[in-house]
C-alpha cells in the first residue's frame, strides 16, 4: 500500500525513507498534488524489466504488423541476410 506524504515532510528525510518498503512506494504531493515518488531498489528493478519488456513487445508487434502487410521473408533470405552482414564486418 502506497503511502502519500506532503513534501515539508522532507525536513525530517529520515522518517520519510523509513516509509519506503518492497512494494510500499512513498508518494511526495505538492499542494496536493502527487509530484514525486520514492521507491525501493527492488521495486526500480522490476520497474525497469517491466519497460523494457513493454519496448520489446512494441517492437515484436511492429515486426509483425510489418510482416502481414510487406510480406513474410523466407528462412533462405533470412540467412542471406545475415551472412551478408558478417561478411561485412570482418
């Protein structure tokens, strides 16, 4: 359960970060409004594999979009392809 706490309460940083558990964000409101967040290490790593996992989800959905509407290329081509590019490389 998130806790919300006014920024003043920054003053005393130490009690604020002693909010902060696994799961538990503290949210920071100015005027009343949320402004800032503070996380822990843990919920930041699960954060950030979730954004990419979000990317790379995206990019398989374009690949495919790609695919249905310009064709699907051929395992043959595929290789080519590649095979090309490490030729190049060397």
């Amino acid at each position: 359960m998130p806790t919300i706490t006014p920024i003043s309460e920054l003053r005393n940083y130490g009690n604020v970060l002693d909010k902060v558990k696994t799961g538990s964000p503290v949210y920071l409101t100015r005027n009343g409004h949320g402004a800032y967040s503070i996380r822990d290490m843990q919920d930041e790593e699960h954060f950030q594999k979730a954004e990419a996992m979000i990317r790379l989800l995206c990019e398989l959905n374009a690949g495919l979009r790609s695919a249905e509407e310009e064709g699907w290329v051929s395992e043959e081509e595929l290789r080519e392809h590649f095979q090309k590019r490490r030729g190049m490389q060397k």
